[in-house]
C-alpha cells in the first residue's frame, strides 16, 4: 500500500520517470542491475534485509531519498549519505521538496569540472600528479606503479 502511494505521488511530478518499484532489497538490487537509476526511494524496514543495510552494499549507489513511519531512523540514513529521508504518509509538497534536493545535487555534480589530478602515495608522502602527465600504471604485486613523462612512483 506504502508503494502505491509513493508511486501515486511520483507520478504527479513530471521530473520523476518511474522505472521500476520493488517489494524486497533482493529486487531492487535486481533491478539497479538492469536498469538505470539516479534516484531511489528506499523503506528503511523491508522483509530479509533494512534499507540501511541494502545501501551499505551498493557499489555505486544512486541517490537515495528513506522513507519509513519511524523518525528515529533519520540519523543512521544521513549517515549513509541519503538525499532525504521521508516519514509515512508522505506528504506531497515534502515528496516535491526532496525531489527538488536530488535534482539541484544531480545538476551540482555535471557542473563541476572534473579534476586534472591525481593524488598518491609514495614513501609515505602525499604526490599530486596531472592526468595529462601520467603515461601508464603497471601492477606490482600489492602496490601499483605510476609512470610519468619524468618519474615513476
């Protein structure tokens, strides 16, 4: 019933295009598989596995908006980096706010410029290298080398 709801309140919105809606984490993580998300509306208690748990195992997480009926979750889901987090029922002026929110973060991270660094650790120093200086990394053993147009590392 929760997920009619919210999937009721998502389709009011135009920014939103509904891909998929899950009744376990097992499904959603299904899903995430074939499916291209940006942002996941995530109960925080599911039957086998918590939402909290289901985000801990997700390589590359989308956004993530919580809803629950428990506001005591609140905390443990901002330490997951959750976009929002929503109580039941969900109110749709605040539904449309969180949306907002992960649309605004979305559009923050195509705007930045993408670093021309990188960051090391060699002898136990910090190195910043330029991309465009960096010609090729090559495994060695549990470390990885970095060669340079002047150096290795």
């Amino acid at each position: 019933m929760a997920r009619t709801s919210l999937e009721h309140l998502c389709k009011k919105l135009n920014s939103l295009n509904i891909v998929g809606k899950c009744e376990s984490a097992a499904a959603a993580g299904k899903l995430l598989k074939t499916e291209e998300v940006d942002l996941l509306f995530l109960d925080v208690e599911m039957p086998e596995q918590t939402g909290l748990e289901f985000v801990e195992q997700l390589v590359n997480s989308p956004q993530v908006i919580f809803t629950t009926s428990k506001a005591e979750y609140a905390i443990d889901a901002f330490e997951f980096n959750a976009t929002d987090f929503l109580t039941k029922p969900i109110d749709f002026s605040r539904l449309k706010q969180a949306v907002e929110r992960a649309i605004k973060i979305d559009e923050n991270k195509q705007n930045r410029p993408l670093s021309k660094d990188l960051f090391i650790k060699s002898d136990g120093r910090l190195i910043r290298l330029e991309l465009s200086d960096i010609l090729f990394f090559e495994n060695a053993g549990d470390y990885v080398k970095v060669f340079t147009k002047k150096d290795s590392y």
